[in-house]
C-alpha cells in the first residue's frame, strides 16, 4: 500500500510557515476614491477588538473601558512596519490599514504564522481592508490613536489626482480628531514633491507642530520608517533619498 502523500500548501514556505508574498501581489496602489465592498463598522464602538485580538480579548468582551487601538499604520503595505512595532510596543494594541485585497490577505496570514511560530508575541497587531480616507472616524474615537504612519503613500503625480493624497489639510482635520494630543503623525517618501507637499500641509495646519532634531533621533520609531518596509528596504538598495515629516498633534479647536 502506498504512503499517503500530503498536500503542502505552496503559498506558505517550507521552513517558516510564512506567506510568500508573490502569490499575495497587487497592484502598487489603488483608487481611494473608488467604491470597494468591505464591511466598515459604523462607529468605534463596532470594531470587532476579540477577532483582531482573539488573545487579548474574549468573545464576551466589552471593549468599552478596556485597551484600545493606540497605534495606526495607514496603507500598511505588507506589514512590515506593524511586525516591527509589534514587539517594541508589545503592550500597546495597533492596526494596519490597507486597501488592496490580496496585500490585506497577505498581512492576516502573515500575522496569523508569526503568532503560531512564537507564542505570546505578536498578538497586539492586525490588519484590517478598508478606506482609510473616508472611514477614519468609523474606527477611532476623538483623541484614541497615539502614532499615526503614512510611510511611502501613492505620489498622485497629476495635479488634477491631489486630492487622493492621502496626505491633504481636509484630511489632517480627521487625524487630528483622532490623535490625542502629544500623539505623532509620520510620514516618509521618496519623491521630493511629494514629501515637500506632506511637510507644507502638516506645517501649515494649526494643530499640528514639527518634532525637533533632538526629538526625532530620541525616537525609536524614526529609525523604522526607511527601513522596516518593502518599499523602504527597495530605497535604500537602489541608493535612493527619502523625505521625512514627523509632526505632534498639539492642543487647541479643530476647524
């Protein structure tokens, strides 16, 4: 009789477990503008917590009062930044946000084997499919998020496209809803016009104030951002510059 010969699944490595990213490839970007069918929570008091946290949370769980979401990679990519984080901030709870399908698949499963391979870690990051620029307020109260990552964001090279930037003062109005005060928004590019364009909003806008020098090599996470992502690591192989502008979110009213 012959041995039984068990299927092994291709879209995982051998030796890790991990997802391999090249049956999870997607479009660079995508039209935020566009219409796409997820499921979006219509408040934050929806955000289902015990299935991004099945470890920390219980199906019971009244999220109300308990550990919050403090920590936002918008177009999270592959992930890279939130697996990093992970064990950095292993108390604090953060979330990737991405709208591609496949590249937010990709994320889950990363997650999921990371999880299953160290246990105990990793269990503080997930990943979500959504629009980040219209359904912010569906998943952050006033003043919840601490960090905010925009880390190698769509250029939207045409003028007549700037208003998909996901960078833009309308926007910075929502984030700063978001962001408690003292908390830090992020951003990193490798196009200059871009990182010009994200610099002037953020410098321009009221509740926003830049980080100082000293600051920004005290900060742990500043390291990460040209570094801890796909696109990063692609920068810096082909030599390339990046542009960078880390702001705090300061008191006062949001207009």
């Amino acid at each position: 009789m012959m041995e039984r010969e068990f299927d092994v699944n291709p879209t995982r490595s051998k030796s890790t477990g991990l997802p391999r990213k090249r049956f999870y490839r997607a479009r660079a970007h995508s039209n935020p503008l566009s219409d796409s069918h997820f499921p979006v929570p219509i408040a934050p008091s929806q955000v289902d917590y015990p299935s991004h946290y099945p470890e920390i949370f219980s199906p019971l769980d009244r999220v109300d009062g308990l550990r919050k979401i403090e920590f936002a990679d918008i177009g999270c990519g592959f992930g890279g930044l939130l697996i990093s984080l992970a064990t950095l901030f292993p108390e604090t709870l953060m979330i990737g946000m991405e709208l591609r399908d496949k590249v937010t698949e990709y994320v889950k499963e990363r997650i999921l084997a990371l999880r299953t391979g160290n246990p105990g870690q990793y269990q503080n990051i997930s990943v979500v499919r959504t629009n980040s620029m219209k359904y912010i307020p569906n998943y952050f109260e006033k003043g919840q998020l601490k960090k905010m990552f925009f880390l190698f964001p769509d250029p939207h090279f045409k003028e007549k496209n700037h208003r998909r930037r996901v960078i833009s003062p309308h926007l910075l109005d929502e984030y700063a809803y978001a962001l408690a005060v003292g908390g830090i928004i992020y951003t990193i590019t490798d196009v200059e016009e871009l990182g010009e364009w994200m610099k002037s909003c953020l410098e321009s806008h009221p509740m926003f104030e830049a980080l100082t020098v000293q600051e920004l090599e005290d900060d742990p996470v500043v390291k990460l951002l040209s570094t801890a992502t796909e696109e990063g690591q692609k920068v810096a192989r082909n030599g390339g510059q990046t542009y960078q502008a880390v702001y705090r979110r300061i008191s006062g009213p949001i207009h």
